[in-house]
C-alpha cells in the first residue's frame, strides 16, 4: 500500500522579500519530498507560518491568523522574526507549537519531514517566491538576496532583533545566480538583503559592493538591475566611484531608504546624519543616468520631530526621488528607543503629519507617493502617467 501523501498548508503575513524567497524554497522542499501543498488549513496535516513582525498590523494580521488556524489543532510549525520580536503577542496568541524556524536556522524546516528523501541543502536557491505572494508574477524578474542581518544600529529598528548579525552571500554564489538568472531570460534581477551596501564588510579579507557589482555590469545580456535598501551612508563611504557604477544604463533602480532627511532626528535614530550631503550626488547622478528611478522611505512622526525637521524630510524627498513610501512611526516594545525618556507623539498627531506628507509630495506629479506597506503603482504605470502629463 502506498503511503498518504503528508499535506502542509503555507501562509505569512507580508514577510520581506528575504523570507518570502525562503519561504518559495520551504515549498519546494515540501514538493520535493512529495508532500502536497494545501490551498487551506483544514485538510492539512501540518501548518507553516511565516511571521514577520516588521510593522505592527503585521503582528496584528498574525494574531487574527491564530485564531482561525490554532482551534483546528493541526501540528503548527512557525517560521519568521515575530516569536524573537514581539514574545508577548507570541506567546499569548500562539500557546503551543511544534517547531519553531528561526531566521538564521532554515534547515530546522526538516524537523516537519520524517527522513526527507531530498535535504534543504539540496534545493537550489530560489530567485522568486511562491505565485500567491506576487503581487504581479512576471516569470522574466528574477531576486537575489545578497545579504541577511543587519549590523546597523538604528534604535526603533525591530529587523536587527528578528533577522541577527549581518551575513553576505559569497560573490561566486552570486554570480552563479546571476548567470542562472540569464539562462532563464530574466529581464530584471533584483538585488536584495537588509542593508546591500554593506556587501562584503563581514568576509576575511572584507570585499567591497563595487567589487561584487563590477562584473555584473560587464556581463552581456539584456537585463536591467534593481538594486535594494543601499543606505545613503554606504552612498558617501564609495563617493564618486559609486557614481560611475551607479551611472551605468543597466542600473534602472535603487532604493536608497533615508528615513529623514534631518539632522538631529537622524542622530536620534542612530543613523547617519549626512543624508543632506547626498543630494548633489544624487543628482549628478540622475543627469548621468536619465532611466534611473530612485526610491526611498520616510519615517513620520519619530519623536521630537518638529515641523522644520519634517520639511527638511519633504523638500528633500520630493527634490531628489521618484518614489517615497510614507510610513509613520510606531513604537516596538523591544527596540532601543522604547526604553529611551523622549516626548512621544500621539497617534492622532502622527496620522495628520502622514496626511500632510503624502499631500505635500504628491504636490509634485513627478513623484508617485504612497504609505508604507501599500502597493504602489509599477514603473510601467508611472511611465504612462509620466507620458500623459508631457514629462
């Protein structure tokens, strides 16, 4: 008689791109292993969750999750950042489990599969993720994760907590990727990690960014590069030679997430306070490069922000990027700052400075704007806007 097939239903509230690509190689091992992929809790022998705790409607999302899936009493296995990050919202919605995966620990996925036939180290890397966590799946994108962790010390920051010390891939699995991502046809490739400026810091003897990126861009092929999270720190330690790279035609975006553009509420976020400096260097850096769209985050409503500094933050976003994300601040129980004696501001006051926000950059019909964690319009359609307004 042959043996039942096992059955494992997947969910996760929003992980970042990082664990979404993880969470894609956790199904194919599954696959791998002939274990069948539920499209609901109820059928299913087991349950994996990715729980990110980056924002807290996420935690909030997790928790209403909780409630529908723990009463069935499948066995339960938890995957993510959220148990490390909020272990009070963990605890009390999520009582028992059966194996916790920590971020750093993927491999503990195979405590759920009695002698998998094919082991995790097996599967090969993913360069995307699972077709229901695409918000437009488009087979010619392909993501390559850099790095993991984070080394920076921002002190609202729950990533660092959840996500551990910085980690850079090494650059011949990197391009081994990269050449893969060619025999797929893939018209864009992505590069992503927590902090991807920071590439190669960690290794003995340590590399640099711009000796990953150099035969990148020597390639041949007919692909673009999207390159993620480059912080402005990372912008003024390379200085002009990150320029010339950036200047390269085959680089059409960048996310450069500054937060704010103040000086005092940057050294208050443990940041670096030089964002200011980076703004004639983003734009020689646009006129050299004219396809380039460049993106970023702002941080609204952080504590002790007065007004000037949110306008330094706006007149600075609006003047130099493409795209911003508007998030408001929210407070995590376990970062840094919760502990630290500072004047607060009420939900209320910080919901009206994102509304100002958002209106004042939208001002600007170059700009697409939008609050953080929404999906923003894609570059197509922002071309197409741009088109019909003649810029």
């Amino acid at each position: 008689m042959k043996d039942k097939k096992k059955k494992i239903f997947m969910w996760q509230n929003n992980l970042c791109i990082t664990y979404t690509v993880q969470f894609r190689q956790f199904e194919e091992l599954f696959l791998a292993n002939s274990w069948e992929i539920c499209d609901g809790p109820k059928k299913a022998d087991w349950i994996l969750v990715g729980a990110c705790a980056g924002f807290l409607p996420q935690i909030d999302d997790y928790k209403k999750k909780m409630k529908e899936i723990f009463p069935l009493g499948k066995k339960l296995a938890v995957y993510g950042c959220l148990p490390k990050v909020a272990p009070d919202e963990f605890k009390e919605s999520t009582p028992t489990f059966d194996v916790y995966i920590p971020t750093g620990k993927p491999q503990y996925i195979e405590k759920i599969i009695s002698n998998p036939k094919v082991r995790l180290s097996e599967i090969g890397d993913p360069m995307g993720f699972r077709k229901q966590d695409y918000r437009k799946f488009d087979k010619g994108k392909k993501f390559i994760i850099i790095q993991n962790g984070c080394n920076a010390t921002c002190v609202y920051c729950p990533h660092k907590i959840g996500m551990g010390p910085q980690k850079s891939r090494s650059l011949d699995e990197i391009l081994q990727l990269v050449y893969s991502a060619k025999n797929e046809e893939a018209h864009t490739i992505f590069f992503e990690g927590m902090d991807s400026g920071s590439w190669g810091t960690d290794m003995e003897p340590p590399q640099t960014f711009l000796d990953m990126i150099e035969p990148i861009l020597e390639m041949q092929g007919d692909f673009e590069l999207h390159i993620g999270q480059f912080g402005a720190n990372w912008l003024l330690h390379y200085g002009e030679e990150v320029i010339e790279f950036f200047s390269n035609p085959r680089i059409t975006d960048i996310k450069i997430p500054i937060q704010s553009a103040s000086p005092k509420i940057l050294k208050l976020m443990g940041r670096d306070s030089r964002v200011l400096e980076i703004g004639p260097m983003l734009q020689r850096l646009k006129a050299k490069n004219e396809s380039l769209n460049l993106r970023t985050d702002l941080i609204i409503g952080f504590p002790t922000e007065m007004d000037e500094d949110l306008k330094i933050s706006l007149e600075f976003a609006r003047k130099h990027f493409d795209e911003v994300a508007v998030f408001g601040f929210e407070i995590h129980p376990r970062t840094p700052i919760a502990k630290m004696d500072l004047k607060f501001l009420d939900n209320t006051s910080i919901e009206n400075r994102v509304r100002y926000a958002i209106e004042f950059l939208n001002d600007n019909p170059r700009i697409i704007t939008h609050r953080g964690g929404e999906i923003a319009e894609t570059l197509i359609e922002r071309e197409k806007k741009r088109a019909e307004m003649g810029l």
